[in-house]
C-alpha cells in the first residue's frame, strides 16, 4: 500500500471517529438531566479505558514498544481537561455551540502546539482547510450569538480545544515512536481515567444503576471512546496532527445536525450553510491533506 493510500485510509478513520464523537453531546442533553456533568465525563473515561483495554488485549502484538512517560502524561492529562471541560461546557451552553467552539478551536491550538512542541510545521493544504472549517464553524454560530452565550461555557469549550491538542500533538509523537495505536489510546485513557476517578462520585452513583443513566455511559464508553478513539489513533498515526485536528471537525457537523432531528433545535440559513462549508473543507483535506 502506497503512502498516499496510508493517508486516505487514515483521513477516513480520523472522519469515522469525528461521527462517533459527535453524538456525544446529544446522548448527553437526552440522557443526563440532572446529573453533574464531570460525573458523566469521568464514568465515561472509567469505562472507556476499560473498553480500550480489552481491544488492546485482543488485537496488539507481542512486541511492544514503551511509550515515553512525558507522552504518556502529556496525552492523559491532555484528555481528563478534555472531557471534563467539554461536558461541562455542553451543560451550560447547549451540543452546538459546545462542540463547534472545542472542535473548532482545536486545529489552530494543535499547529500552536506541534511547531512548539515537535516543530511541526503545517502544510499548506491545512492552513486552506482550517480557513475554510473555520468559516463554517462561525457561520454555525451566528443564529446562537444573537440569542447570547454563556461565556463561560465558551472559556470551557476553548479549555477543552486546548487539552484536545496536547492529546492530539504528543499521541502523534508516541505513534511516530512505533507504539501500537491501540494500546496507546489504552493507556492514555487509563491514566485520565484515574486522574478523574473522584469526579465519578460528585452527583452519587445510583443515577449509574438507573436505565437511563447505565445506557448512557455504555454509549459513551464503548461506542464514542472505545470505537471512536480506536479509530482515530488508526488515523492519527498516518496523517499529521494538525491535519487530524481539522479532519475530526466532522463531529460538530454531527452534532448540530443531531441537535435539530433528535433534540428539536432550529437552525437558519446561516447555520445549514455553516454545516456545508465545513463539509467541504474536510473533503478537502482529505483529498488533497
């Protein structure tokens, strides 16, 4: 298999993740009412890292290659402050502007990062990529800013773009290493998991033997953490990270278009045209990144 076609597969793997991950938001407004929103984030992780563990167990290799400690920190770290950031931001700002203003500001915070931190310089097929996600992304949050945002739920979604790329840049490092994607996303998760383990008890744990409550975190840890971040190391370790950060702006596209057929929300013209732009710009990257 050429290196162009190790790209395509990676860029279709980092765009199947970005669908899983974009019914996060959703699963959340339906099944979490009342309940803390780090509570769901740290369940999630908990199981989630089981689910990935088992998939490493079953699918990795003897030979097995250590992931270097700062990584392993950086990553794990990188993705506790993700999920607790953006579930919280969720809760107060609603699935759209959540997840656009998080996914949307990760690919600039990821080429900040990976030109500091591994002198990644991004291609110029993702700086027209970013310009062009980036625009539909703020067209899809024109309808919202006339109706006002909470700030702070915005300062959280940027909080948890930012964590997402240190997760992004020092995976991509660790995959570069020769460690299996599998049982790096493994790991990673097992140490945000037990960074965040006290948050699973903030709002008690009978709300986790309850059908709605069990059915949620079985989505979000099996389907949305366990497939989905399998699918974006597969991905991650055959694109650039700055290019993995745009491609998986696939999930606010998913997000808001799950908003208004399952929870109900309105869009304009702006905002449908928004899900197009940003659409078109990953068919881009993928194509040309």
């Amino acid at each position: 298999m050429s290196e162009s076609d190790h790209q395509k597969f990676g860029s279709l793997g980092i765009l199947a993740a970005g669908i899983c991950f974009g019914t996060t938001g959703t699963s959340q407004t339906l099944l979490a009412k009342g309940i803390s929103p780090l509570a769901v984030a740290s369940t999630r992780l908990f199981v989630g890292a089981l689910t990935l563990l088992l998939i490493a167990r079953l699918t990795t290799t003897k030979k097995r290659v250590r992931i270097a400690r700062s990584d392993l920190w950086t990553s794990g770290l990188g993705i506790a402050i993700y999920q607790l950031s953006f579930f919280s931001s969720v809760k107060l700002t609603g699935v759209p502007i959540a997840t656009i203003t998080a996914l949307g500001s990760a690919p600039i915070f990821t080429g900040i990062v990976a030109f500091i931190m591994v002198k990644e310089r991004p291609k110029r097929v993702w700086f027209i990529a970013t310009v062009i996600t980036t625009a539909g992304i703020v067209l899809l949050n024109l309808q919202h800013s006339e109706k006002g945002v909470n700030l702070f739920g915005v300062l959280l979604a940027l909080v948890a773009g930012l964590g997402f790329a240190f997760f992004n840049v020092t995976s991509r490092r660790a995959l570069n290493s020769g460690v299996e994607p599998v049982r790096l996303a493994g790991s990673v998760f097992s140490l945000a998991a037990i960074a965040v383990f006290p948050f699973c008890f903030v709002a008690g744990t009978h709300w986790i033997f309850t059908i709605k409550g069990a059915s949620l975190i079985l989505w979000l840890g099996i389907f949305t953490t366990g497939l989905g971040y399998t699918l974006y190391a597969y991905g991650l370790k055959r694109v650039h990270s700055s290019t993995a950060s745009t491609l998986v702006l696939a999930e606010p596209a998913t997000a808001t278009l799950l908003a208004v057929v399952v929870l109900g929300n309105s869009l304009n013209v702006s905002s449908w045209f928004g899900i197009g732009t940003v659409i078109a710009g990953l068919l881009y990257l993928a194509m040309r990144g």
